[in-house]
C-alpha cells in the first residue's frame, strides 16, 4: 500500500466540507502512481469514484496529463506545412449516431491536413462502437502496429491512430475499474483532452457537458495549450451535429481571446437529421458507399463535418468553400485514394518489419 497515495485520496475524498482539491504536481502523482499500479487496486478505485464525485478541476487535469507525457507514447513531428489536427472522442464509443471522424480523417488527409486520432477497445460502462472497430472495416487495422509502426504511416499517408492496448498499456491497464466502479471516472475526461502527438498540434476536445469545456480551457491555459477547438459534438464527440445548433470554442495562438461559433447546418443547406448508427458492418458499406460518390445522408454529413474542419486547418476562406472542397475531394475519388494509400502503406510497413 502507498501511504503517500493514500493522503492524496484522503484529500479528495474527504466529502463536501473538508475535502479539497489536488495541485497539479499533486494530480500528476496520483495518476503516476495510478498508471504504474504503485496504489494498491483498493486505493485506484476508491481515488476514480472518489474524484467523480468531487469532479476534477482544470489543474488536476493539468497534471494528470503532465503524468500522460511523461509515461505515454508520443509521435514524433512530422513534416507538414499545417499544424496536425487530434482528434479527442470518448472511448466508450457510439449507440445512437454514426461515427464521423475516420471519414473525416480522410477527408483532411487527402487535403493535405494531416490528422491522429487515439482511441481502445469497447469501453465500459457505455460499450458503444469504438473507432478501432470502424477503422477495421475499411480494412485499416491499427491494432497489430507498434508506435514506430504508426509513426511510418503518419509520415507517409498524413493519418495515424494511437491505440491504448498496444500503444499505452499502463493506461490500458486502468480500463477494468470503470466496469468495476460503473461509472465513467475522470480519466475519461482526460482523454478528451489527450494529444499524444510532440509537435505542432490542433487538438480537437469533444464534449457533451458544459463544464468539461470550461476544465479544458483551464488545464490548456496551465500547460501553455493555444491552439484548440472544443466541440459541443454527436455523443460528446468532435463530430458536428446536424439536429442542434453545434457550439463551438476555438483558440489560437494569434488570437487574444477565446472564440465562439454557433453553427447551424441548415444555413449551410444541409437538412436536420443526424444519421443513425447501423450494425458495424452496414455502417462500413454506408462508408464505402459514400467513398464511392454515392448520396446519401452520411455523405451530406461528412461534407458538413469535414467542411468545418477542412476550414480551420486553412483550406477555403469560409465554411461554405471548405464543404465544397470537401465534396470535391470525395467526388473526384481523392479520399477513396487515400484510404487504398493507408491500406498499403499498413502492408509496407508489416513487410519492411518482417525483413
């Protein structure tokens, strides 16, 4: 047993009048020891239900993430002339709304906008559809790669997907409590806040709470974070949604303050249905379908998120230009070169590992 965790959980855990809040160096070596499982199992999950409850602060975060970098993968810069763009969904996955973002990632890409995302397993306590899965059907899987691995295929194809089995096991190794406590413990916050990328980044943070987005601001300002959007988006992720007004934040490092958007995809002529999640394999074939040039409502989607996307990486002087270059890239067979690009790069990087 760790007695110096214990006083940090003691601290949080003390109830509403004599319990308080961590530091950040405080915050960064609960999850430390966390992460190395130098608490005992009985001290980890009493600390996770115990901080749900008091709700972590931004400098928690703050130094639950310093502990991140310091035990976490990280891919190295690559050479690109914008900034690569992370995007942060919840790991516990989708059962309403289909998943955006490997499209999306597409998308950018062939626009030469380079993307990562991260993501594991089905997640407890949601168990909805994680991207891996999604990525798998297209016949991209991320899973049987290590980190060097992806880093090729980031630098080749301007895609990449840190996976928390292979990637990040300590972190992995902290999954279980969440069935075990039932509930969702602030380290799913964290990971909305994640980059595992060292250089010049955009990260993307999904959420669905209005607080998560005021922590995030918070525990960016800490750490010196100036380039971010966060996105009020499709079951807390960056996906922008179509049936509500999508409220964004932005930042960037040539900007003084804060940015606000309120964007309604009817003033971009898209109608106000979100589409709806389909068995994984129908959802792969829809996907394909749209690849293809076929309309459907998950391309008008995909033109509306990606649109958004493509403009804060830059490309198109308004959204309304950005979604017709999307639509542009998916209809002149760009984004379906894309995706057979990172099919074979996968393959060439299996192979040169194997001589």
């Amino acid at each position: 047993m760790s007695t110096t965790f214990r006083d940090l959980l003691k601290k949080i855990g003390s109830g509403p009048h004599t319990g308080k809040d961590l530091n950040r160096q405080e915050a960064a070596d609960a999850t430390r020891m966390m992460l190395l499982q130098e608490a005992t199992p009985a001290q980890i999950g009493a600390f996770m239900i115990a901080h749900r409850i008091k709700r972590p602060t931004g400098e928690e975060l703050a130094g639950m993430l310093d502990a991140y970098d310091e035990l976490g993968p990280k891919l190295r810069p690559i050479s690109s002339d914008r900034p690569v763009t992370v995007l942060c969904s919840p790991y516990d996955g989708r059962d309403r709304t289909m998943p955006l973002s490997p499209l999306t990632a597409l998308v950018l890409a062939a626009a030469n906008c380079p993307v990562i995302l991260h993501g594991g397993r089905r997640m407890p306590t949601k168990e909805g559809v994680p991207l891996i899965d999604i990525w798998q059907g297209l016949g991209i899987d991320w899973s049987v790669l290590s980190l060097a691995q992806v880093q090729r295929v980031l630098e080749k194809t301007g895609v990449g997907f840190v996976y928390l089995p292979a990637h990040f096991p300590l972190a992995n190794g902290l999954v279980p409590y969440r069935e075990e406590i039932g509930k969702r413990p602030p380290f799913a916050t964290l990971e909305l806040l994640w980059s595992p990328y060292a250089g010049d980044a955009h990260v993307v943070v999904g959420f669905v709470h209005p607080p998560t987005e005021n922590m995030a601001r918070n525990a960016f300002a800490l750490r010196g974070t100036t380039r971010f959007s966060t996105v009020k988006g499709l079951e807390g992720s960056c996906d922008l949604p179509r049936e509500r007004t999508a409220i964004i934040g932005f930042s960037d490092p040539n900007q003084a303050e804060f940015g606000r958007l309120h964007l309604h995809s009817r003033d971009y002529g898209f109608a106000s249905d979100n589409v709806p999640l389909e068995p994984t394999e129908l959802a792969v074939e829809q996907m394909m379908a749209v690849l293809q040039g076929q309309s459907s409502e998950l391309m008008e989607s995909l033109a509306w998120n990606s649109g958004f996307y493509l403009w804060r990486c830059g490309i198109g002087s308004t959204i309304e230009e950005a979604i017709a270059t999307s639509r542009e890239l998916v209809s002149q067979g760009q984004v379906m070169r894309k995706l057979k690009e990172l099919r074979e790069t996968l393959v060439s990087v299996q192979l040169t590992s194997q001589v």
